[in-house]
C-alpha cells in the first residue's frame, strides 16, 4: 500500500486518503508489544495526511450525506469516519508510551510525517 502514495507516483488526494485509511485499518487490533518503529511511523504519518486532505464529516455516513448533489458524492475512504477515530484514539496511549520508551524511533516516525506532510517523501 506504501508504494501507492508516493508522492512522486501519485498525485492523486482521493486515493492516497483511501490508502491512508486502510494502512490505519491495519493496525486496528495491535497490541503495545507489537508496536515497532513501522507501526507508530505509519499511524502518524497516515493520521496526519488524512487530517489535512481529508474533509472529515460530522456525520454518520459520509459518502451522500455531505453532498448536495447526490449525482456528485465526494470521495469516500470507505471506512467509517468513527472507526478510523476510534483506532487513533485507542492507539494514541500505546503510540505515546512506545515513543517515550524508544527515543530514536521517535524521532525517525516524526521526521517521517514531516516528510508526508510536505510530500518530499
């Protein structure tokens, strides 16, 4: 899935926030002990690109409710708005403690969501 989003291959929002989504998806049911510097990386950079390309819905269903031509629905990432909050808000504990306890890695996943968020890679 990392290879679809690089920046460099596609310049597409929409289906780099699907992908974003379904790589948060992924470490739905880690555990603490499984976390390691790919897992954190991923869910930090994946969070932060859907927070600044993804227009996110106060609604329960996304795809026609914010549309107000229903022939024209926006792009959907295909997973419930809520359950990709609740997988952030369940991680972020785990995510915090893993970072404090492993510095290094810390600071390679932050550098890591600077990258996507500027789209240098």
């Amino acid at each position: 899935l990392e290879y679809w989003i690089d920046p460099i291959r596609c310049k597409n929002v929409d289906a780099s926030n699907l992908v974003h989504a379904h790589l948060i998806y992924l470490f739905k049911n880690y555990t603490y002990e499984e976390f390691d510097y790919r897992s954190i990386s991923v869910l930090l950079t994946s969070q932060v690109y859907l927070s600044i390309n993804h227009r996110f819905s106060n609604k329960a269903y996304d795809d026609l409710a914010d549309s107000s031509d229903p022939s024209k629905p926006p792009p959907s990432i295909q997973i419930a708005q809520s359950e990709i909050f609740d997988i952030i808000q369940g991680k972020r504990y785990h995510i915090l403690q893993y970072m404090k306890n492993n510095p290094e890695d810390a600071d390679a996943a932050m550098e890591a969501v600077v990258r996507i968020a500027t789209g240098t890679g």
